[in-house]
C-alpha cells in the first residue's frame, strides 16, 4: 500500500483544514483506514479511524470537531479528514495508514494551528 497525506497548513485556533490522503495497492483487504497525528516529542497516535463498513469512530478530541470519510475507485482510495475548531494541541504531523495494524508509513501532511 502506497499512501501519501496532503492539505496540511497553517491555520489560526478555531479554524478549519481538510486533508487528503491517497492510498493505492491492496487497500481493499484492510479492517480500516485511519488518520494518525504526531505531535513533537510525542509517539504517533491514532487520531480517527473508519471501518470498511463506513463506520466512523474518534479518539479523544477529535470527536465532535473531525469528521473522516473514505472513498473506493476500483484499486485507488482517497481517505478525507474535515477538522473543525482547530486547537494548538491539533498541531502536527497527519499520516494515514491502515487500521489496526499500519504498513509502511507514507509521507504525512504538517498542520500547524496557531494559538
């Protein structure tokens, strides 16, 4: 599975970013997809996750401001990330990979939020 993040940027504390993320190869036979954030100094956590039943679930504070869709065209899959409310703390690194069990990481997106 080949993946790369895009959409990242600066944005000011309460605004809003949507990211990208192009996923090609065997990404049909993947549980689920999740977005995954870094921050600086801090191991990469799981941020959103949905099923291949088009179930939706959110970590932390994620919920209730971020939003993860997914969409399938024959071997290609875009996996989107609406954040909302954007906080300091949402600040870093945003990577995609599968659920529960991540490949080979892809290049991320920066998000930067200035408080």
């Amino acid at each position: 599975v080949q993946l790369q993040a895009f959409g990242g940027g600066f944005v000011q504390a309460g605004g809003s970013l949507r990211l990208s993320c192009a996923a090609s190869g065997r990404t049909g036979r993947t549980y689920g997809m999740g977005w995954y954030r870094q921050t600086h100094g801090k191991e990469r956590e799981l941020v959103a996750r949905i099923h291949r039943s088009g179930n939706a679930v959110y970590e932390g504070s994620a919920k209730g401001r971020f939003t993860v869709t997914i969409s399938r065209d024959n071997a290609k899959t875009t996996l989107y990330l609406q954040m909302r409310s954007l906080e300091f703390e949402d600040t870093g690194a945003y990577y995609c990979n599968a659920w529960p069990i991540p490949r080979d990481w892809g290049k991320g997106t920066q998000v930067t939020v200035s408080s």
